[in-house]
C-alpha cells in the first residue's frame, strides 16, 4: 500500500489510507507485544470517565481502544481470539472508513459512484457463483436477506396484500417450509420479522429409510403441500440447504426445484456448500442451486475477510415488487453496504478468491481421507466426497458386543441402558473435541451435538480457514493428536464397567452416573451420618472427601482426581480422570474406601477427643478428693496437727498406700494406678483398634506407579522373590532359635551359681530404668502406641 498512496492525487484519500495504515499497525504491534510479555497485564479503561475538554489525540485513543481490546486476555485467554487480518483485510477496513469519506459527495457524484458499485459488485458474485441474471442485496445480519425475500414473495403471491394488508393473510395462510436439518432459530426469526404466527411454520422432516439423515425428505414434503392445499392453505416459500449447518449435508434440490415449480412455491437455498460454484467442478446436487429463485452468500468468512456484508443474490423482474419489499433502495448508504466487498474482490482478483476456497476444500479432503484409515472413529459424510465439512465422533466395539459410541444403538437395547451409552460416549467425544481444540488451535474445530448421533467433532474450513490461516500440516498435526488420545479414549471406556462393579462390591462407596463426566467414573464414600435420602450439601462428608482428595493426589499417579458436587445433588464426589495405561481397578477402589475411611475414623477421634478428657479430668478429680477423705479418717485428726504429727509419725509411722488415677485416651476411660505400684508392672489397659492402612499392601517393581497392573513377568517374579524371601525367613527363625536355647542353657544357674535368675535380673534393670518423679516413684515402663494422663494429685478444674 505504501507505493500506491504516493500516486493519489486526492489529499483526503492518501491521508486516509495512511491514517488506516498507521492505526492497524499500532494495534497489531501492541497485540504482539502483549503475547509476548503474556504476564503483564494491560490497565483496561473500562471505567466511565469524564470526558476531557481539550480532547485527546489519536494516539491516546488508539491506545484506550487497544487496552479495552486486549486488556482480559489473562482472565479469558480462550475468548480473546482475534482473526489474523492480513492486507485484504486492510482493504476491507478502508471501504468503512472511505464509505463515511463518500457520503459526504454532491447528490449527483454520490448516485453515480454508489450505482457503479453496486452493480460491479453485483456483476462478480453472480459470474463467479454461477447466477445468472441475477440481482444482488447486501445485508449485515445473514437472516436478513431471507426476510427480505420471504417479503418479495408475499407480494408476489398476494396481489392485494398492499392494500389489504394481512386481511389477506388470514384469508389463506402462507406457510414456509423448512427443514428439520435448518439452523436453530431460523423459523422463529422469519416469523418475528414477517409479523407471522408460528403455525405459519413447516417442519419437514429428514430422510429415516434411504440417503442422508440430515437430507429433507421429498416424498414428505410433497405430502404436506397437499395438505396445505387441501386445508386452503397457500405454499409459499420452501427453504433448502446446500450443505446443512450441522454436517455439511446437500438436500436433493434438483428434485426440489421440480416440486416448488409444480406447485408455484418460491426456492431459497442457503448454505456452506453454495462456495463450491466457484471451482472448475461442481457437485450436481450443488450446481442445481443455480436454477433456485435466490440464494445466500456469506463471502466474508469463505475468503477471510473482516466486516464484509452478506449477499443475497435472487431473480425477478418487477423492481416495485422488490423496492416494497425492501430488496432495493434509493438511499445512498444503503447502496455503499458493498463498498468494501467491492473493494476485496478487486484486490484478491478472480484467482485469489477460486484459490482460497479451493485451499479449503483439500483441507477438509485431506482429513476426510486420513481419518478413513484411523481405527474408532466413525466419519458422519463419507459418501459426501464434494463436501467440505468433515464431521466425525469416536467410537469401539467391544470384543463380543455391539460396537460402543455408535449413532445407532441396536433395537434390542433397554431404554436405560441406551441413554447411559449415549450419554457416556457424549461425554468422550465432548473431551476429545475439547483437546483437540487446545493442542491445534489453528484447525477451528467445533463440538456439537446432533439429535441422532450424539456429541461430533466438526471441521468446517470454508468457516474458518481464510481467517486462521489453516494449512495441510494442521490437518496432519489433527490427525496425529487424534492418534495419540485414542489408547487413553479406548482404555477409559473399557474401565468403566470394571470401576462401576468394584465400588458397588465395597462396602461404604456409592457409585454416582454422571452423564458428563468423562473419566472412569464418579464415586463417593457413604460416611456413619450420612443421610442418604438427602440432596443439601453435607459439611462432614465434604471435609472427609477434601481429606481424601489431597491423600489421592499425594500418591503421584497418572490418574487425576478431582472433587466436585455429585450430579443432581450438592454432596461432594471424587472425580477420577481419564486412564492413560492400565490400570488395576480393584487397587484403587480399595485405596479409596480404605484412605476414606481412615480419615473419618481420625477425624471422629479428633472431635470427641476434647469432650472426652475433659471429662475424665473431671471424673479423676471427684475420685481424687474422695480419697484424700478417706486417707484423713484413717490417719486420724492428731496427724494432720504440723508438730504433734510430726512426732506421732516418728513413734509410728504409717505405710500410706499410693493410689492414682491414670486416663486411658484410647479407651477413653479412668482406671486405678495400683496395679503399677504394687507389681512395679505398667498395665496394658485395652487394646486399641488396629489403625487401616492408607494403601493396598503389594510389591511394586522400581519405578512402577500407583495403580498400575504389573506384566505377567513380573508377577511371576515377584511370587518366587516372595516364596524364597519366606523360605530364607523361616530358616533363620530355626537357626536364631536354636541359638536362644543354647545361650540360655549356657546362663542357667546351675552352671553359674550366685547368678541373679533371668526374673531378677528383669526386675533389677525395671527399677534402674524407671523415672522418679516428685510425686510418684513408680517404674515408667510404658508401651509404644500406649497413651495415658496420669493424676497424682487433684486437677484444677480450669485444665
């Protein structure tokens, strides 16, 4: 552009072309330097401010419209794609800024420059999409064209309309056609702009028996036009689909033209499928739209221009039909709405713009073909080998079943058991599209879901090539990393079954179906207060699974956990993720229920710990003083004066008996301590519970993660290791035995007289290890894991 501007003589245009230049740069050079930096975040001006008197310059301005652009990448990263405008799209960007430039002409100038560009514009559309003798609308909204038209045949079926209004409408309803395989909101938006009741509406249904399920049936519709007929009912317009929004799929509009002109209704097409006209070959059941009453373009996205205006080509030769209805107009601006579309057709020229669409059809050529040789993944338009939409869904069959994931569930399934499938193949094919769309972004995949064969991935780069500049090595990076989720798809879903029948065996786990989980299954762990008929949000279940959750993700497997609300209800679940290897189901479900149900068991005893020794403090209190009663009557009151009992004492003395109380925190009971001062013996108490495990107890080889199933090798090696690691154990119990025996005849006190015996000896060694405390001289021979509080003298009641 830069050679150009020098050679225009109009100051204002240069200055324009410039300015455009200037300011697309600035923008593009800040995007690029905020992906670069991608941590610092830009200061959005989103927040109204006053406006300044002096006003600001251009540089200030662009820069608040770049930071309000680009300023919530970091919260949004996956909303903030902006399409990579190259030099078209600067020429498109100047017909909105030349247009404003243009309207500011003299009435003669204008109406000269504008009629000049319309029917330019007009000209090449129909040329190169094969219309001949047609005429052009420009529109904004791609609905628009069709309201306009669904207009001009009213008019033209309704010679009284003009006068009468809808008192004709009502005498004879119009109705329109449309198929089931039609855009969502099609029909109810024709029905708002028109002013038309809903029952004005047709739904045709798609074929069930032969061709396409996404093809309009014509033998159907040929049924409902003489119904209508039948009910006086006026056919007005019937809508077709070269290349449905959904799958790409072209209705028979041969066929359908044959029908419409017997019975006098009007035949729209719209579709993807219409940017094939442009090539040197063409399907028949595509060029056939060149014989249909109008048609809709959507040039913009086909060859990657920004803010181009759709085009609504259709043919009739009564231009008061077409004013009234609004499909031409007087008005300047309105005829300025294709200025840039003039303008990038001329840049882009007849081969640039055959060579874009052509470049979007081997894409989709090129993965259609690659796909066919990648095993579970089924491709929905295969017998479409013109169209340029590739959709396609995994599946597998299962040795001895009915293949899983397939569109069409087998008649002898239970209803429950096809929407479970259903269901669960949705949600693995919801996760590859996701994936596939963050590892190859460049590709402009869409997930969506089809009434009939569920959740499908769809390439479509007519839509989306031009604009993200889409190449043959994205398709094959596509197709490599569609190979390389297959093993964790196929893994995942033969584990679920295992998974489901494992946690209904355990005690204490419920299985949850959750329909949009895509992971090997969702479980939660039924605690002693948990209310099963319940739907709230449970505090203590929550607290036990969040427990379980990090313990899980402690372990370091290739497994991803995730805690989340059970489906329909608010109680908290674990997630588990996708399987990359196999994995020993039965091992993670018991590491589940086991690690579940230690936490509740040490959270149980961490809550009733408090209550229970402030209890038994206050118990051992109470006994304490009782016994400092008794001992005061049985020493009697002479002994408790300080100098008389002093000297009593030493003409008698009393042996008092030293009783305690110790506080057995495992059994959660007070006992007596006489037993210890008596036998110089620590007594046992009760046992406590033996504490589970965290972990199923199995050898691991080096470097094996958790869960994982051990080779048959390594099994049977590990098995022998065990059996002669018993073996080799066994053998020195014998030997370490035999060598007891030999030492204790060798100490015996027959061979060593004056020897202290072994019970002495023992007794010796108690009372040299013992603790002496200020006020109990006992042995302290405590056992490990033995948790006592001992009382010597009355306990404050503030501890």
């Amino acid at each position: 552009m830069d050679a150009p501007l020098e050679k225009i003589a109009d100051p204002t245009l240069a200055k324009m072309g410039k300015n455009l230049k200037e300011a697309m740069k600035m923008l593009e050079d800040s995007q690029r330097r905020t992906e670069e930096e991608n941590g610092k975040k830009l200061l959005s001006g989103d927040i109204p401010g006053p406006l300044q008197g002096s006003g600001q310059d251009m540089v200030s301005i662009l820069q608040l419209v770049q930071n309000l652009m680009h300023g919530d990448e970091d919260e949004e990263p996956q909303s903030a794609r902006i399409q990579n405008i190259g030099e078209q799209g600067h020429i498109a960007l100047l017909g909105h800024s030349l247009g404003a430039y243009i309207s500011t002409l003299n009435k003669e100038k204008l109406r000269k420059l504008t009629t000049r560009i319309l029917s330019d514009t007009t000209l090449w559309l129909c040329r190169i999409f094969r219309y001949e003798n047609g005429c052009a609308y420009f529109h904004e909204e791609e609905r628009e064209g069709l309201a306009k038209i669904c207009r001009l045949a009213i008019h033209s079926r309704y010679e009284d309309f003009v006068v009468d209004g809808f008192n004709v409408l009502y005498n004879k309803k119009p109705v329109i056609y449309l198929s089931a395989a039609a855009r969502p909101g099609l029909g109810q938006y024709l029905c708002n702009q028109l002013g038309l009741p809903f029952p004005c509406l047709s739904r045709v249904p798609c074929n069930t028996m032969f061709g396409s399920q996404h093809q309009m049936d014509v033998a159907l519709l040929e049924k409902l036009i003489k119904d209508d007929i039948e009910r006086g009912k006026l056919p007005l317009l019937l809508v077709a689909n070269a290349g449905t929004a959904a799958v790409g799929h072209t209705d028979k509009i041969g066929r359908l033209k044959e029908l419409c002109e017997q019975y006098g209704i009007w035949l729209h097409v719209e579709g993807v499928n219409l940017a094939t006209l442009a090539l040197g070959y063409v399907s028949s059941s595509v060029l056939a739209a060149t014989k249909c009453d109008s048609m809709t373009l959507t040039p913009g996205p086909w060859l990657g221009l920004p803010a181009v205006p759709a085009v609504t080509l259709y043919k009739h030769d009564d231009p008061a039909l077409t004013l009234v209805a609004g499909l031409t107009s007087n008005k300047p601006a309105d005829k300025l709405r294709a200025l840039p579309l003039w303008l990038s057709l001329q840049y882009l020229g007849l081969d640039g713009i055959v060579e874009r669409i052509k470049h979007a059809c081997q894409l989709s050529q090129r993965l259609q073909e690659s796909l066919k040789k990648v095993n579970h993944i089924k491709i929905l338009v295969e017998d479409e080998l013109s169209s340029p939409v590739v959709v396609f869904r995994f599946f597998q069959e299962l040795p001895g079943s009915d293949p899983v994931c397939k569109a069409v569930p087998a008649p002898n399934m239970a209803p429950s058991a096809v929407g479970r499938e259903r269901h669960s193949c949705d949600a693995l094919n919801r996760w590859l599209g996701e994936q596939l769309k963050q590892l190859v972004p460049a590709s402009g995949l869409t997930v969506m879901d089809l009434e009939a064969e569920g959740v499908c991935v769809r390439f479509s780069p007519l839509m989306t090539a031009a604009v993200l500049g889409t190449q043959g090595e994205d398709v094959d990076q596509l197709v490599a990393c569609i190979q390389s989720r297959l093993p964790v798809l196929t893994c995942t879903l033969q584990l679920r079954e295992e998974f489901k029948q494992e946690v209904t065996g355990t005690a204490g786990l419920l299985h949850v179906d959750d329909p949009n989980w895509p992971g090997i299954g969702v479980v939660r762990y039924e605690h002693a207060n948990d209310d099963k008929n319940s739907l709230k949000l449970d505090p203590e279940g929550e607290k036990i699974h969040t427990g379980l959750l990090k313990k899980l993700n402690e372990l370091e497997s290739d497994l991803t956990f995730k805690m989340g609300p059970e489906y329909k209800s608010m109680k908290s679940c674990i997630y588990i993720g996708m399987a990359r290897d196999d994995i020993d189901v039965s091992e993670l479900v018991e590491t589940i229920a086991v690690t579940a149900r230690e936490i509740e068991e040490n959270s149980r005893l961490l809550e009733n710990m408090t209550e229970v020794v402030r209890k038994g403090i206050q118990e051992a209190q109470v006994q304490l003083q009782k016994a400092n009663e008794e001992r005061l009557l049985e020493e009697g009151v002479l002994r408790q004066i300080p100098v008389v009992g002093s000297v009593l004492n030493w003409f008698s003395p009393v042996q008092p008996s030293q009783k305690g109380r110790t506080f057995n925190l495992t059994a959660g009971s007070l006992e007596s301590t006489e037993h210890t001062y008596v036998y110089k013996v620590q007594d046992t108490g009760v046992t406590p519970p033996q504490t589970p495990s965290g972990t199923r107890t199995k050898q691991r080889l080096p470097g094996q993660k958790p869960f994982k199933r051990s080779l048959r090798g390594s099994d049977a090696l590990s098995e022998t290791s065990s059996v002669s690691h018993i073996e080799d154990l066994e053998k020195m119990e014998h030997l370490s035995g035999g060598l007891e025996q030999e030492a204790l005849e060798a100490n015996s006190p027959e061979q060593h007289p004056g020897a202290p015996t072994p019970h002495e000896a023992d007794q010796t060694g108690a009372f040299q290890n013992r603790a002496q405390g200020p006020e109990d001289d006992c042995p302290q021979m405590r056992k490990p894991g033995s948790r006592e509080l001992r009382f010597a003298q009355p306990v404050n009641s503030h501890l």
